[in-house]
C-alpha cells in the first residue's frame, strides 16, 4: 500500500511499520463506532435483552451490515473524489439541496445532542452528585475543539483509547453475566414477533444503522489523508468499525439478558444500579465507566457531525482547519448543554425537541440514504469505483428499511406526539 505522504501534515510524515502500520490502516471506522455506541444504544441493548432476552441478536448483526455498507460507501466516495460531500451535491443539484441535508443533520445533532449530556450526567451521578457536570465536560470538549490544531488526529486517538475502554468495561460485565451459549447462540437465528417490532427494530436499528455517521465517514477518510490508492484500507477500516459495533452491542445486549431479565429499564443509570447488587461495586463502576467512554466519544463525534455538514452545506468551510465547521460545532455542543441542564434540573423531559428531532429524522433519513447511494453510483463522480451490484442490492434494501422505519416513525410516534401537544 502506498501512502500519500507528501499530503500529511508534518507530524504524519513517517514510514508506517509494524503498530504504526496498523494504526494507519485504522481510524475513520473507530470515530463512527463512537458515534454508534452512545448512551441511546446502550439503553436500547440492554432494554431489548431485559424484555426479548437473546432472541433480538440476529437484529443487531442485520443493523450492522447495513451500516458497514454505508459506512464503506462513504469511505470509498470521500477517498476518489477528494472533495467535500455537500460540494458534490452543490455542483450537481444547487446549493438548496445541499442546505436541505446539511440543515436536517445539523437539527438532528443539536436536538439530540442533549442524549449525550444525560449519558454522561448519568455515568458521572452514579458515584457523584453534581448537577453541572455537563458543563464541566462540555467546557473541556471546547477546549479540544478549538486548542489543538490537528483536530482529527486528537479525535481519532481520543476515540480508539474511548473504543478500548468500552471494550474492556462491556466484555468483563459480560463475563461476570456468564450468558447461557446456546440461548445466545438461537439468538442469531432470524425470527419475527408482531408484538417486538415496535423496541427491536426501530430501537436496535436506529440507534446502529445511523446513516449520518456513514454520510461523514466520506469526511474522516479525507481528513485522515487517504487518496485512491487506499480505497482497501478504507473498507478494511469500515470493517473494524462495524465488528467494533457489532461486539460491543451483542455483548451490552446479552448482559442484560442473562441478569436483568423481566426489568423495566427506563434509563442507563437504573442499569448500573441494576447491576450493583448482582456484580458488586466493581461490576457497576465497569458499566459506567463504559457509560461515560460510550456518552463522551459520542458528543463530541456528534457535534462534529451536525456542524461540519452544516458549514460544508453553506459552503464556508468542511474540514478541520477551517473556522466555521468548529463554530457551529461549537453551537452544537452549548445546544445540548443548555436542554441537558434544563431536564436535569427541572426533572422533565423535552417532549418538543424529542419530536421535532424525530420529524425531521423521518425526512433526513431516507434523504442522506438516497443521497450517498446516487453518488457512489455515478460513473462521472467515482468512475471505476462505483457500486456494484451486490453492494446496491444491500443499500437498496437498507433503504428500503429506512424508509419503513421512517414511516412508522411518523405514523407511530411523531403524529401522535404532534396531536398530544396541540390538544394541550
């Protein structure tokens, strides 16, 4: 493999050997699995193992092959084109389509942004009690976001130590569960409930298959300095990511399943609790700090997200040497800040925010889906790199789903959500 050096910052600029090597090979697929693994996907694995038991594994790894096939889509759109996403769309359909996806992301990140601070809130109020720890923890985001020059080479290396730490708390809580094997093992056998569509499929699935964090994955590759030439180190990455994802969620899931099982879990601070009395301190301690690993890596991602997409889609700047992507970040992070504070200190819950984020989701999904799925099928944008069948026949249907999930979405919860608040 040869790597472009002569396009590396300085501090790159090294023959890569033995460990370095593969941490070279690795890195955009580490970033997307902490985005992934967030405080939201942690209670849903665990509230599905509590209710379905091992029956909804099979969920999880669906979910994950339709990431890992978006997620190497975008990388492989990102390293041949070498140009910004939101530019791509601009030069091809005009500057309104491009704001109608960097707006919804940006929209999404922000109104759900508060997940994140609650999840660390959570981890931190299991052994403290300090109502601002977001701000503590949001001050310091700010610090890296604005205090270190090569921004992406700080975010990678602080999101593999964040992956290894979740790996360790995760796969020793799931020893001390001791699941049963061959339960877990069935558990992988596709079978259908009309009464468990609603929690594993829109709950495992949207909180895996995200398809803004494969949309961004184009931006992490270019960001790394990967050109055409490392088009196979692009899919092996995605590939570590997706078994990143994979593990970490089966492992969350079959935990719970083998000790909380018949619970009622309402939110991740209750299943640390839940796991005090039957693994000791330690076991709860573990959980949170995977808690806080899981919710700190995914805020930070998060804001990134919804303000470098925002900033490329107004067309002042997409990568991390430019001003504004670090600005509306920026006003990412201090959004969730403030609606955490609100919920924390005025114990309620932002019914507004929660459904207008999920109105919005319900258009962007598909939207961002469609999007990366037509370009990576142009012959004029990725000429001999385009899709080929196998992989548009796997995006076609993971779209498919999307758009399912978006219409029960809209027809379930946000109408409804919509028709409550009105009548009130």
């Amino acid at each position: 493999m040869t790597s472009p050096m002569n396009d590396l910052p300085a501090t790159e600029v090294s023959a890569p050997h033995g460990l370095d090597r593969w941490l070279h090979a690795i890195g955009p697929g580490l970033v997307a699995a902490c985005v992934v693994i967030g405080p939201g996907s942690i209670l849903t694995s665990s509230k599905v193992g509590a209710s379905q038991g091992y029956s909804q594994c099979w969920v999880v790894v669906v979910a994950v092959f339709f990431m890992l096939t978006y997620i190497a889509m975008g990388a492989r759109l990102g390293v041949v084109t070498q140009q910004s996403t939101c530019d791509l769309i601009c030069r091809r359909v005009g500057r309104w389509f491009a704001l109608l996806i960097g707006g919804s992301v940006f929209f999404i990140s922000a109104a759900f942004q508060f997940g994140n601070n609650l999840g660390v809130h959570s981890a931190v109020a299991t052994y403290v009690d300090f109502d601002y720890s977001v701000v503590l923890f949001n001050a310091l985001a700010l610090a890296f976001l604005f205090g270190f020059r090569n921004l992406y080479r700080l975010v990678e290396r602080l999101m593999s130590f964040f992956v290894a730490l979740m790996l360790l708390a995760f796969a020793v809580n799931f020893y001390f569960a001791r699941p049963h094997l061959g339960e877990l093992l069935a558990g992988f056998v596709p079978s259908f409930s009309t009464s468990a569509i609603g929690l594993p499929l829109l709950g495992l699935v949207g909180t895996t298959f995200v398809i803004s964090v494969a949309f961004y994955q184009s931006y992490l590759v270019r960001f790394k300095g990967w050109k055409k030439e490392d088009v196979k180190t692009g899919i092996v990455d995605a590939r570590v990511g997706a078994a990143i994802m994979a593990l970490i969620t089966l492992m969350i899931l079959s935990t719970s399943a083998a000790v909380l099982r018949g619970k009622d879990l309402q939110d991740v601070s209750q299943v640390a609790n839940q796991l005090q009395p039957l693994f000791g301190e330690k076991g709860r301690l573990l959980f949170s700090i995977g808690l806080f690993s899981a919710a700190f890596s995914s805020f930070i991602v998060n804001s990134m997200i919804g303000g470098f997409i925002l900033s490329d889609s107004l067309g002042i700047g997409s990568t991390p040497e430019d001003r504004w992507p670090r600005i509306l970040t920026a006003v990412v992070l201090l959004v969730g800040m403030l609606v955490a504070l609100y919920v924390i200190k005025m114990d309620v819950k932002p019914v507004v925010a929660i459904v207008a984020a999920q109105a919005v989701t319900v258009v962007a999904a598909p939207l961002l889906a469609g999007t990366l799925l037509w370009l990576t099928n142009s012959r004029a944008i990725m000429g001999e790199y385009r899709n080929s069948l196998p992989v548009n026949i796997v995006a076609g249907l993971g779209l498919v789903l999307l758009v399912m999930i978006s219409w029960y979405i809209a027809t379930e919860k946000v109408w409804p959500a919509v028709s409550g608040l009105l009548a009130s």
